[in-house]
C-alpha cells in the first residue's frame, strides 16, 4: 500500500506542477487580452490545450492508482482520497502521510486560483468582444441614435426632422 501511495503523490506532485503550468499561461493570457495580441492569443490557447490533455492523462493515472489503492483498502474507490490514505497510512509512514496532506491542498488552492483567474478573463475577453462588436456596428453604421432627441424648436421628440443624421465614421460613397 506504501508504494502505491508514494505513487499517488507523485501523481498528484505531477498535477501540482501542471497546474502551475496553467496558471502561468493563465497570467499570460491576461496581459495578451489586455493588450489585444490576437495570435498571441491563439498560441496561448494552443498552449493552454496541450497542458489540459496532460492533466487529463495525469487524472486518469490518478483515478487507476486510487481504484488499485481501494483494492487493497477493501474500501469502495468513492471513499478512497488523498486525505483519506493520509490517515490510513499516518501509522506507517507520517513523512509521506505529511507529504500527500501538503500536496492536496497546495493543489485545491492553485486549482481554485486557475478557476478564478480563468473566469476572470473569460470575463475580459467577453468585454472585448462587446467593444469590437459596438465598433463594428458604430464604422457600419448600425448604431441608432438615442431615442429621444429635441428637435429645433427645443422639445423632445423621437427622430424628429431636423435632428442630426447619425454619425459616420465612414462615407457612403466609399
């Protein structure tokens, strides 16, 4: 069972440092979106993509370890975690019951910090999108005019003869 575990936090050490991976492309990604580099943009995606198959991979070698560390628990595998095996072990092995405690949360805390910041520019990306769109619409044209407008004589109305034209940043005839 020992051996199994210290293969588990080396599991879960491969994740941490994965994670740490995302996170630093995550830092990035912002700086890029802020600064509108869209291929820059793309490679960082790309990059972001290939760390996310490597943390699949890794979870799945994580979940075999913990199905094969139910076995010898004779524990259902829903039952068997990190901090679960940190217990069960402390008795035999506190470094390594240590070790897993400390691995676990440092990843439950990075994760959680890669699924905000992740949110985050989520978020400015949508932001931006917005502002494209609104400048695609305003250089076309499509923009409308607020719906009410004063007309010459002072009063407001709704579009009313005489009101400006809306703006265009573009002629017609071009």
């Amino acid at each position: 069972m020992i051996a199994a575990a210290k293969r588990l936090l080396e599991n879960l050490q491969r994740q941490l440092s994965l994670q740490r991976q995302m996170w630093d492309l995550i830092k990035q990604e912002k700086d890029v979106v802020i600064q509108a580099k869209m291929q820059e943009l793309g490679e960082l995606t790309q990059s972001k993509e290939k760390v996310l198959e490597h943390v699949r991979l890794t979870e799945q070698r994580r979940t075999a370890i913990l199905s094969e560390l139910a076995l010898l628990m004779r524990r259902p595998a829903s039952e068997i975690s990190a901090a679960s095996l940190a217990m069960a072990i402390q008795g035999w092995d506190l470094k390594l019951a240590d070790q897993l405690r400390s691995v676990r949360q440092a990843l439950v805390i990075l994760m959680e910090r890669v699924r905000e910041s992740n949110r985050h520019n989520s978020e400015l990306l949508d932001r931006s999108l917005r502002m494209v769109e609104d400048m695609k619409k305003n250089l076309l044209g499509e923009v409308q005019r607020s719906a009410e407008t004063y007309n010459p004589q002072g009063q407001k109305g709704t579009g009313a003869a005489g009101a400006a034209p809306p703006s265009r940043l573009i002629s017609k005839e071009a």
